[in-house]
C-alpha cells in the first residue's frame, strides 16, 4: 500500500498487559529488542482491572495447588526485585461466624503443602490489628498477601526496556492480519486507532500476549488451539481505605471475599459472571450491591462506605472441563503453535498479575531459543528500574514529591491527588508511549490524576487548561478530550452513585454539562481507540 | 446570647441558602412579609453569576435562541415541568424583580431581554443565559460582533487559559488573542480569584492592574479577563478599570467556586439584616414541624439550640449538593420532612451508560411534587400542610442542568411561592 509505515523488529509483541510488558524486558535483558503494540494502551485489559494483590498462595491452596506455588514463589521474587511497585502490607484470611469452620481448620495444612507461611491469629488479635474486622470473627490466619500496582509494573518494564535495548511501545495499534508463508509468519498488518493510518509490522518472532483477547489474536494467525473462556469480574474502590492489611475471607473463593488497600483507597472484589463478550464490559448495579452484601460480613463498614469507582474486566480462563469458573485452573498456557506448522509464533495467556513475571520467562525462554539466543532470564534476580518517570501512579507519592521540592510555582492541578505541572511536563517528556497519542486519558493512565474522589471532574479541567497554556492544543481537539476523559471515569462512577458521591456527581455534571457544555459537542471527530472499556481500578 | 435572640418569630421562613432561598426572601422583603432566611452556605457560591432562564430544549444541542418561545415548546413536551405551570409573564416579573434588586444593591445584572444571550465560558465555550452581570456584559457583545480582543490570564491562577479560551473561540472569533499578565503584588506561587477580588477593592491595585492591562491590549480595543473585579463593589471597579486603561473590559467566569457567586452571597449577608430580614447562615436546620401554632425550625450553633417559629414555611433545599435530597443505596428521599419523592423505580435507572448523554439522566428529574401554588402534595396529591411552600430545583420533572434552567427555576418558583405564601398571610 503507498505510504504504509513499515517497521522492523526482532521480536513483536501484542498487548501491552504486565505479561507483555514483562516480556518487553526480559527480552531485552537477553540482548533482544522488541515492539511492542497494543489495541489501547497499557494495562487497559485484566492487568488493569484487578485488586492489586501480590497474592501468597493462600487464596488457591484449596483448589488449585499448582497456581498457589507459583504464586508463593514469585511474590517472593517481586518483592525482592520490584520493592518500589509493592507495598508489603501482609494479609488476614478470616472466616465469620456462619463460615464453614472445617475448611477454615484446613487451611493451615493446605498453605504447608503449598509451602505458604501461615500463622493464626486470635480472633481478639485480628480485630486489634484491623479494628474494622467484624465482631463475628471465628479464625484469623496471616499469610506473606502483599499489593502490587500493575500500572508502575508495565511502565517500568516499558521504560527499562526502551532503555537498555532501544525496544519501542506503541499504543492504540491493532492487528488487521497475519501475513503467513511457508510456516512462518512474514509480517502483521495493523492499523493506527488514532490516526487510521496502516502500519506493516516485520519481526523474526511474534508474541501473543493479549489476555482475553489471545483466543481471537490465535485465530487471525489460523491457530485454533487457544480456548479460553471468559469471566467478567466486578470491583469497588471505597474512598478511604479500610484495613491496613489484605482481607481474605477464609472460604472457598466467592462473591466480594477479597478486599485490597491500595495507597489511601481499598478495593472490594469480586463477582464472577461467565460472558462471552470482550467489549463493553461494565459494571452492572447488581454486581456492585453483590459485593458490598457479601463483604459485610467480613467487615460490616463496608456496608455503609462511601464508593468512589467500580470497574469490570475479563479474566480470561484456560478452558476446562468444569462449569464453575471459581474452579477453572488459574494457571498460564503458553501454546507454542508448532503443532499448527507456525514456527514463528507463541501465545501466553491465563495466569494472573501474580505470576506475570514468570509467563513472561517461559514465553522468552521460548523465543529466545528460537532465535538462537541463550542468555538466560535475568528478572528474577535484577531489580526493575524505571528511571522515574513512572513514578507518579503511586498512590501518595505525588503529594510527597511535590512537598519535597517545595517549589511554590509548581501548581498543582489534581487537588485530590496533589499532582503538580512538573508531573504532567515530567510524564509528556519522559513518560513510555506518549509521543504521539497525548491525551488527558494518557496522562491519567501515567499518573494519580483523576483517581481521587472527584475521579477527576476538576482536575481533568485543569490539566486541559494547564495543556492549552503549553501549547499541545491549540483548537477544540481538548474540548473533545475532556468530554471523553469525563465520559470515561463515568463508566467507573455509574453504579456507585449515591449518599456524597450523588452530591459530588451534580456538581460535576453542573460544572462540565451545565456550564461548560460538554454534551451538546457534536459527537464527532478523534473518538476511536479511546481508553478501556470501563476506566480499570483507577 | 439572651435567650430571646435565640428565638425567632415570623411570618415566613425560608430555608435554603441557593439562588431560590435568597429569590424568595427578595420576594418576601419587598412585600414587607416579615422573613427569617437558614440554611446551608448553599449551593450559590458555584453559580458563574449567569442567570438562565432556559437555555437548551430536551436533547436539542442547537442553543435555544428565545427562552420565551422557548417555555412555550417546554409546556407542549413537558408539561409537568415547574416553568410549564408558571405564566410566563409571571416568569418575566420574578426576572424583572430579582435582577433590580441585586442591581440596587450593588450588583449591577442586565435585565432579562427577548432573547438569551451567549456568555463566555472559562474553557471558551458558549453558554446561554437570560441575564448577566453587568461587569460580564461586554463579552457577549464583543463577540457577536467579532470585535478584536485580548483575553487576559494571571500567572499562578490555575484553571483559566487565555490561550485555551481563544483556541476554542478562534474559529468563530478570528480576532481573538491572549495576553499572560502578573498580578499586581502576587508574582509567585498559586493565587485565587477571591483573594484577587478583594486586593482589587484597593485604588492602587487597579492603577496598576489598568497599565497592564493597556499594554497587554496592544491597540485591541476589548479584554477579558477571569471574574475578579472586586467583591462588593463589582460596578465601581469595573468602571474603574475601564477609565484608567480606556479600554473596554469584561469578566468571564472562572471554575467554582467563583467570584461571582460569593459576591452575591455576602451581598445578601450584609443587605438582608439591614432590611430588617433574620439571617442564620451556615447553619443546618436540624428539624422541622407543624405544630398548631404553625411551622417550627429547630437548629443548633455552637451556643446551643436555636428556633424559628414562622406562619409560613418555604422549602428551597435544594438537590444532593445542597442536602434537600438524599440518596442512599436503594432510594431518594427528601431529607428534612421526608416528604415523597418521584424517582426511577430503582437505582440502576438513575443514569444513562454515556454520562453526557444530551437526553439528561432520569436522576435529575427526581423531587418533591407541588400544586399550582408551589405546596408539597402527597402520593395522593393532597397538600402536605398548607402552610409549607416549595421552591427551586429540588422540585421533580425538571432537567436543570440539561435545560439550563437552574437559575430559572430558582426564581420563577420562589416567586410564585412566595406570591402564594402572602395570600395565606394576608387571609
């Protein structure tokens, strides 16, 4: 096609998840470059949408052992290698009066099957360290549960790569077609979401690793041995946190039995409801009452939180024989499609944030050899370094910079989350991915801004206007920025819409409809390729 | 405190401190009612000071040109909204009332015309409205008639671009540009424009503010700038600058809570007791009653509990911001009299998926049910009591921020209720 943009590359990769991410750097580690591209940008599938937590194991030592030794093991490793993504919070498994007491006198021997450190702890204790734990507790056991942001992870990886082997990430790019000669995939075909633009991409080796969408990924190159089936999974983030520690409630998993501090909020989760459907997923009413309902229990506050988000993702699950998707195996596959006669293709699905690292070294690994490479995987001994510029989606941490250089002309824009001008500079300047696509969503996605209780109703209205004065808009392009940014974190706010947030709620609609007119744009112009489906766990 | 300033006798009480509670006490104090005003610090201080009447017809995105014709449409599609049980000459008069009121008292509005205007929005977007302040008059007008102008913005003030205003106004404002100026005495860090409003009360202030902006104007004969132009004396400043720079100068409103609003609020503050009207500001009213002697407010300040007997009782309470309703997991409800409140059959109707969805969200039109004479009525329409009267937005079947008819409501009602409230005194 004339003026179709063609890049090179050792290794392509597809999808901007922590797995793809992660096996950005680790190839890079190798000595190899890469690109990698994603349908929307990084960490807009299930490495966005989850709880968080860096899990123990304890979670799957009832029913599935493999899943809780690979979790054991490489929160071990993370929290070795990438401190700075994890806050070591440790974690509570508690079972309420009404819980199963067998199971919850089980679980000790489980977790040392697995491995797992676990100690009990007296209900009086559990209740002393967590004060808001329900008067009804019957068991407490602790457990090494940490949380990790998975936004800093891939940024990080991004970064680190880009860095050491000069690897590009390029967002908002999606797969049109596998070109395939001979066993071998020639080149993929992609187009720009943006800009429309198509893109010839030509690599020796190319990566699947795109979540839930892998099965669909597989099928475009002709492989029709990738089956996942696909669980939606609804969660709330409270606008205080809650519990110091992560809450697990000692049970078979089920409905909102797992609630994850993260920074100044907490995360309460999760359903789990069998769809076959990829987009549009969000969160219903039903889902958010659900979670709440059943999180009472272990801590009957929740009952009575103020909400500030909820967002859905897909999980996508190996397939198994079983009907419950609580029993499906919560391990990775990584298909090497040879069976399929392509030599040059590989896809790593399933798993979980947890084990992101490890997927990452069994896929290079994998590739590695294919190209005749054999350095051996360097992630789980060196520590990831981002080089600061994905420092700001740490929960709390902007507020501290910003005071540490006390600099009283470096206003900040996002009240709720102290995030100052140097930071939006700090993230168009140095930030992974950026260059062409900037945009409020953009920005967000780097950054704490609009995670605060006003989900960015102000803040998203200063930072455009901080834009303007810098001179990436210079027409109505912002205008339209700004309603899809607040059309965007609506998805988040929908179904939590009551008690302060209705009251926060008018006052924005007031402020972007009502004033400012947002709602009568015409509908118009650079809409497509925008931001996940429903916002993510910020 | 004597016991006695702590409790008040009157013949109405208005509860609500939004553009509705102060309409109706304007309204009761020019008819010599004698008035106790209470509530909240209100919803006022995030107004932009534009007064709309109507400014968008239901899922329209087209401007609505004539909000009087307007009204006319509104009762032939909605017929239960407030303003489509209200004759529109007494919508004109409430107008007419409101605005030469505040003008008299020192903050000059354009009286309500034919037609709505298209003020200026801090993000240079336009937005209708029925009447403005005079110290934002000049914008509007410079723009329909493409007159070459500056738009002003201060270092350290956050929010308001001079460069974003004119990049969304160029293409129907050609000779559009901006200007970044230091405000006189704050060249460092954030400021505000409540702090700005105040230094601009000062001589010395505004001489050096107008040789700034002389320069910046740079032969344009027109600038804006965000609305900082005094707080209690708007027009005196404003004609102030404008003598000093020979220029002609406008206001555009900043993100809230705005200058504009706060000048209005304690403008009522300092106007109201003198007219010998009971203002209890920032305070909640714990509880409200009819006992036979009549309606009983009951508050509590840090000195301890307050009362207020009236005759009559208008309600002007407001929506979520302001604390009139309340929404709790499974419903609305009205939080003072706990009076009923028509609502979407359950929460997961509340709002549409797409949050600016031109068809507004069935939230909003959630509210209390009046007669023709602004009383809360029952499930079974009966009059809840005849000596409580409603008004402003936490009425249902209305849109105000759809329709852009927030301020209109406001005062239409207020003056309706207030109207039907002194037939109950008079009797």
């Amino acid at each position: 096609m004339a003026g179709e943009e063609r890049i090179e590359t050792e290794v392509l990769i597809i999808g901007g998840g922590v797995t793809g991410t992660g096996i950005m750097r680790d190839l890079a580690l190798r000595g190899l470059a890469s690109l990698l591209i994603d349908q929307r940008d990084l960490c807009a599938g299930a490495s966005g949408g989850n709880h968080g937590l860096l899990h123990s194991g304890g979670r799957y030592v009832s029913n599935d052992l493999h899943s809780a030794v690979e979790c054991r093991q490489e929160n071990l490793i993370l929290k070795q290698v990438a401190p700075h993504c994890i806050e070591d919070t440790g974690g509570l498994f508690v079972a309420v009066d009404g819980d199963d007491p067998d199971f919850a006198s089980r679980f000790p021997t489980l977790c040392a099957a697995a491995g797992i450190l676990c100690e009990e702890v007296l209900p009086a204790e559990a209740r002393r360290l967590e004060p808001l734990l329900s008067p009804r507790l019957i068991k407490a056991y602790a457990v090494p549960d940490a949380t990790v942001d998975p936004f800093r992870l891939a940024l990080a990886n991004v970064a680190e790569a880009a860095r050491v082997q000069g690897s590009l990430y390029r967002p908002h790019t999606e797969i049109v077609s596998f070109a395939i000669t001979d066993g071998e995939i020639t080149s993929v075909s992609c187009r720009d979401r943006l800009s429309g633009a198509r893109l010839c991409i030509v690599a020796r080796q190319y990566i699947n690793a795109t979540g839930a969408w892998a099965m669909a990924v597989a099928r475009l190159a002709g492989c029709h041995n990738v089956r996942l089936s696909y669980s939606k999974g609804t969660l709330l983030v409270s606008h205080d946190r809650l519990t110091a520690r992560v809450i697990n409630r000692l049970r078979p998993p089920g409905d909102g039995d797992i609630l994850v501090p993260g920074g100044t909020v907490s995360v309460l989760g999760t359903t789990s409801v069998r769809t076959d459907n990829l987009e549009g997923v969000r969160p219903t009413v039903a889902e958010v009452d659900r979670n709440v309902r059943e999180g009472q229990a272990m801590l009957p506050d929740l009952a009575t939180a103020r909400y500030i988000r909820a967002f859905s993702r897909i999980r996508p699950l190996l397939q198994s024989s079983g009907e419950d998707d609580r029993g499906a195996t919560r391990g990775f596959a990584l298909v090497d499609h040879r069976q399929e006669g392509l030599n040059n293709f590989c896809t790593i699905t399933g798993g979980k944030l947890t084990t992101f690292r490890l997927m990452a070294e069994k896929t290079c690994d994998l590739v590695a050899g294919r190209l005749g490479n054999s350095s051996p995987c360097r992630t789980a001994t060196l520590p990831l370094d981002d080089g600061g510029a994905c420092r700001w989606t740490e929960p709390g941490a902007a507020a501290k910079y910003w005071y540490q250089a006390n600099d009283a002309e470096d206003m900040v824009l996002c009240e709720c989350e102290m995030v100052p001008a140097s930071a939006i500079d700090e993230i168009l300047a140095c930030a992974p991915g950026l260059d062409e696509t900037m945009s409020l969503e953009a920005i967000a996605l780097r950054s704490r801004a609009g995670k605060g209780p006003c989900q960015g109703s102000f803040c998203g209205i200063r930072i455009a206007s901080y834009l303007y004065e810098r001179g990436y808009y210079r027409d109505r392009t912002g205008l339209y920025h700004m309603r899809n940014f607040f059309n965007e974190r609506f998805k988040g706010m929908q179904t939590v819409i009551w008690g302060r947030q209705a009251a926060q709620m008018e006052l924005a609609e007031a402020l972007h409809c009502g004033l400012l007119g947002l709602d009568n744009l015409e509908e118009s112009d650079s809409d497509s390729g925008q931001a996940p489906d429903s916002g993510g766990s910020r | 405190m004597s016991a006695t300033a702590r409790d008040h006798w009157c013949d109405l009480a208005v509860i609500g401190s939004g553009i509705a509670g102060f309409a109706a006490s304007i309204f009761a104090t020019n008819r010599q009612i004698a008035t106790a005003q209470v509530g909240n610090t209100g919803a006022i201080a995030y107004t932009t000071g534009y007064l709309d009447l109507l400014g968008s017809l239901y899922a329209d995105p087209n401007p609505l040109v004539n909000p009087w014709q307007g009204l006319a449409h509104l009762r032939q599609e909605e017929p239960h909204h407030p303003l489509s049980r209200l004759p529109v000459e007494l919508i004109r008069q409430a107008f007419n009332e409101f605005t030469t009121f505040v003008t008299n008292a020192g903050i000059g509005y354009t009286p309500p015309g034919d037609e709505n205007i298209t003020a200026l929005t801090p993000v240079g977007t336009g937005k209708q409205t029925l009447c403005l302040p005079t110290t934002m008059a000049a914008g509007p007008l410079a723009l329909a008639a493409r007159r070459a102008a500056v738009i002003v913005d201060f270092k350290g003030l956050k929010g308001f671009s001079g460069r974003q205003v004119v990049a969304n106004l160029r293409h129907c404002w050609p000779e559009l540009c901006s200007a970044r100026l230091t405000f006189p005495g704050m060249a460092r860090g954030e400021i505000y424009p409540e702090v700005m409003a105040r230094a601009l009360e000062v001589a010395g202030t505004r001489r050096e503010l107008a040789d700034q902006l002389r320069q910046a104007a740079a032969g344009a004969g027109c600038v804006g700038l965000p609305a900082v132009l005094g707080m209690h004396h708007p027009d005196r400043v404003h004609q102030e600058l404008e003598e000093l720079s020979g220029l002609t100068i406008f206001e555009i409103p900043t993100m809230p809570p705005s200058v504009p609003g706060i000048r209005l609020r304690e403008m009522f503050e300092q106007l109201f007791p003198q007219r010998g009207l009971t203002l209890i500001p920032q305070q909640k009213v714990d509880r409200l009653s009819f006992t036979d002697d009549g309606p009983l407010l009951e508050l509590a300040d840090n000195y301890g509990p307050v009362t207020i007997r009236a005759k009559a009782v208008l309600l002007a309470t407001g929506r979520f911001l302001s604390g009139g309703l309340v929404a709790d997991r499974n419903r609305i409800s009205e939080s003072l009299l706990q009076l009923p409140v028509s609502q979407p059959a359950e929460r997961a109707e509340w709002y549409r998926q797409q949050y600016t969805d031109r068809r507004g969200h069935p939230i909003h039109r959630a509210g209390i049910e009046v007669d023709d004479s602004c009383r809360p009525v029952d499930r079974n329409g009966r009059v809840v009591d005849p000596r409580l009267f409603a008004a402003g937005v936490i009425l249902a079947h209305q849109d105000w921020i759809r329709g852009r008819c927030g301020a209109g409501i406001a005062i239409a009602t207020a003056f309706r209720a207030v109207a039907a409230a002194e037939q109950l005194l008079r009797r």
